[in-house]
C-alpha cells in the first residue's frame, strides 16, 4: 500500500495507491490520524485513483476519517475510485454518509 498526503488552503488531500487490506489498514490508519491532527484541515479528499484492491478494511479506514472529521467541523469526499474499490463501497452504503465519487473513465469515440 502506498499512501501520500498534500495540503493547499486548507484542503487535505490523502492519496492511497496499491492495495488497502487489513495487512497494511492499521499502520494507513495510524498515518492519516496523524496527518489530520497536524493539519486540523477544514476539506479532506481521500484520493483513490491508484488503488488497485480494497476490502472491508478500507471501509474502516474512511468512516474513521470521516468521524474525526465531523468532530472538528471538516468535510470529506472521496474521489477517483476505481472500479474494485467502488463495488466494495457501493455494498457498504456509505456513500449514504459520505461523498463518493468513481473515477471517471473515458468513453471511446
């Protein structure tokens, strides 16, 4: 699992690549938990266009972001997710929470 973050004007931006299963879940958790209290940002993007699996784990991982987010006043939305990621999201309901967004493949002409 690769994980990054960005900020800019108060808008986090945390990137999750590779797989996000429950081998890797607890030390992402850890990372992003760390990121968010240094940063106390207003928006969060978990940006998942590089991730290529997902599972449960992954679930855990937004709703706890999402927890702390709403707790300080900030909002999050989740962009880029591939197809994998989406039918694993899509199954949870969370996008009843939480703005879901798939990535956005380009049609042919």
């Amino acid at each position: 699992m690769k994980l990054s973050t960005s900020e800019k004007a108060g808008k986090l931006t945390i990137a999750i690549g590779g797989e996000l299963d429950h081998h890797g879940a607890r030390e992402a958790a850890r990372r992003i938990e760390e990121t968010i209290e240094a940063s106390v940002p207003r928006d969060c993007v978990i940006d998942l266009r590089e991730l290529r699996f997902m599972d449960s784990s992954g679930i855990a991982i937004i709703l706890r972001v999402y927890k702390r987010l709403n707790a300080i006043g900030g909002r999050l939305t989740v962009e880029n997710v591939p197809e994998q990621p989406m039918r694993v999201l899509d199954a949870s309901g969370i996008d009843r929470m939480i703005d879901i967004n798939a990535m956005q493949t380009e049609k042919p002409v």
